[in-house]
C-alpha cells in the first residue's frame, strides 16, 4: 500500500486495480472499488427511456456559453490555464446495442440515484454493527470489487469517481470512444495479439509479489490508476481525476494530481527524441490550429499500457483542446498503433473548470509501504514453507 493525498487533503492508501470497463478476452484493465449503492447506480446506464425535451438548467447553462467570451493569453491564444477535473460516470466504452447518446430521462436517473447512493454512504456508521464475513462483502462487478472487495479500502468520504454523464457538445454521451461508430475499443491485431501474449507468458514466470516490478505502477506511484496522465487522459472511475494547465509562448504544462504527473508539451516545430528513447507519457509537441491546441505524442514508455495493452514502437496519440465555454475544454484524441490495434480509435472527454484547490499527492516511487509489500510476501512464503 502506498500513502499518498486526495485532494481535500486527507491521507489514503493505494492498492493493486481492477477493470475500468469490459475488455476483450484476455485483456487486462484498471479500475477500483466502490460502495455496493454506488455499483447499482452505476448499472442504471443501461437503461433506455423515451427522449424528453432538454432540462431547463441544460439550456441555461448552453445560453451562458453562448454569451461567454474566449479568454486569451498575452501571446494571443486561447487561455487553457487552471484546474480542470475529467470525472464523470460515462464509461470508457459503450454497452453493445446501446446508442451513443442518453435521453435527459436517462441522465436525471443516473445522477439522481448516485444522489442518493451518496447520500445513503455518507450516513454515520453502526459502531455495534457485526463484521463484515471473512474475505469481504463483494458485490458481483469486478469494477467495484477489485480493491479490498465490496468491503473496500475505502469509504465513500474519498471517493470521487465522478457524478455527472459526460456531456459533449450538448450531448449526454452514452460512452467515451466515439469512433468505431459503437463506441468500442476496437479488437487488437494479429500481431498485437502475438506481442501481448508473449508479453504475458513473460509475466508468468514471476510471482506477483516476486520483485518490485511486478506490481503495478500506481502501486509504486510511477503512473496513476488507468490512463489519468495519457495520453489520452482518461478518468480513473475511482479518485483524483484532476489537472492544473499552465501556458507559456512556447510550452503548455499539464499536471495530473494522481500521481503528480507532469506533462511538458514543447510548442513548435517538432524535435523528435530518437526512436529508442521512450519516457513515460512520451515525447509531446503541439501547435495551435486555430483556437485548438493538437499535441502529437510519440515514442510512449513500453510499459505505460492503455486499456492494459502496451504501444509498440509506432504508436501515436494525437490530441485537441478546445475552450467550449467559461467552465468546459473539449477534449479529443485518437490512438493510432496499427502494430497493436486492428483500426485507430477516437473518443471526446469534457474537461469541467475544477472549483478547488488540487493538492499534492505524496505518493512516491519506492516508499517504505511497497517494500513492506514484499517483506510480507517473503514472511509468508517462510510461513508455507514450514
């Protein structure tokens, strides 16, 4: 476990993730745990209802957009700069069958029972309630279960995995992926296959507990849950889905507070790095295309997987920001790795002006929590061996 802080400042543990969304066979993924409530509300996605007109705050929120001026910089650019959070309850993917928008019905459901969910686990403790059963309480859905069980490592006080369906353009998105058209992560290729199960056979000749790199990077706080630095900067579905953007004439710097990632994008002509050095979150260059900012970004680190598979040496991840409005950046990307990846795929994320402060998250590579780790492991196989 690794100490670290979420951004009301309150000291947390991390612990090994699970499934963000469904993933094809044999494909790993990342996510946490969640109250038992929080799941069920969760499920409520998938429900279909007739389309009712657009809620009054909708189109009050629209008109104030509409009546919003485009900030700038000195240097004359669209200002990007402040804190931004990509939360939300929109999954990554879409349900098979589903459609890519929801109705305002669906929307007000969904949110309406997290409401309520939250409102349910925020209420004190029973402190004569009975233990919980050995081994936790789970609930059935791998995406709450995969910390600690349904018992979880956590209460609902230091979640926030997001509360509001994505809003894009006007539309509450049923998924993120926009292309392939059913908002699903395409299939892997033949080779794609091929490197991720040599990848695998490789990773089974150790034990997880074996060495410290054998467990995962947000355990050892190199990289968060997921693909929260990117690119493409995705949710975590769990805690600290938050950014701080900084810009200059010629650079732009983004900080993802999970955990403590920064992300130097150098403005200009590019200078790519050579092919063999691959740093985490890659090689990144933008350019203003008009009021949007494109960032282009290569040679990414072998082991900073997406959606639990690793980039070959030829992937690239390019990326839009756009200011929508006073309180919204559209945020679009595409993944083209045609050595992994059987097609590019794109999705378009809402990144939501963040009204806080985003503190430091002490999570730090090698900390004293992760070699306890493995002390216990080896303890334990000293234990088995008598």
């Amino acid at each position: 476990m690794s100490d670290h802080r979420d951004r009301r400042g309150a000291a947390l543990a991390t612990g090994p993730a699970g499934p963000l969304t469904a993933a094809p066979a044999g494909r790993p993924a990342f996510g946490a745990a969640l109250p038992s409530r929080m799941a069920a509300a969760f499920a409520l996605a998938a429900v279909t209802a007739p389309l009712l007109a657009q809620p009054a705050a909708a189109q009050e929120q629209e008109r104030e957009e509409r009546e919003w001026v485009l900030p700038r910089t000195p240097a004359g650019h669209p200002d990007l700069q402040g804190n931004w959070t990509n939360a939300t309850v929109t999954p990554i993917q879409r349900r098979e069958e589903q459609g890519p928008v929801y109705t305002w019905e669906e929307v007000a459901r969904i949110e309406g029972r997290l409401e309520e969910a939250k409102v349910d686990d925020y209420a004190d403790s029973d402190p004569d309630r009975e233990a919980p059963p050995v081994g936790g309480i789970f609930t059935g859905n791998p995406v709450f279960d995969a910390a600690s069980g349904g018992t979880g490592g956590y209460n609902a006080f230091f979640i926030d995995a997001g509360e509001r369906v994505a809003i894009f353009n006007g539309e509450p998105r049923t998924s993120l992926v926009v292309d392939p058209p059913n908002g699903r992560v395409p299939e892997l290729s033949e080779e794609g296959r091929e490197r991720f199960a040599e990848r695998r056979a490789f990773a089974r000749q150790f034990g997880s507990y074996d060495n410290p790199e054998n467990r995962p990077l947000a355990e050892r706080c190199i990289m968060s849950f997921g693909s929260n630095g990117g690119p493409p900067m995705l949710p975590n579905y769990f805690y600290n889905n938050n950014y701080t953007i900084v810009q200059t004439p010629d650079h732009v710097m983004i900080m993802t507070e999970m955990v403590h990632d920064v992300r130097i994008i150098r403005l200009g002509e590019p200078q790519r790095l050579p092919s063999h050095i691959r740093p985490w979150m890659g090689d990144s260059w933008g350019r203003w295309e008009g009021d949007t900012l494109v960032v282009e970004t290569t040679n990414l680190h072998p082991n900073q997987t997406l959606q639990g598979i690793p980039p070959s040496e030829d992937m690239k991840v390019v990326e839009r920001f756009t200011r929508a409005g006073e309180h919204t950046i559209n945020y679009e990307f595409t993944v083209e790795d045609p050595r992994m990846w059987s097609r590019a795929w794109s999705g378009e994320v809402p990144f939501t002006r963040l009204d806080g402060l985003v503190y430091e998250y002490a999570c730090h590579e090698g900390n004293y929590a992760l070699e306890n780790v493995l002390r216990g492991a080896r303890a334990q196989e000293r234990q088995e061996r008598r």
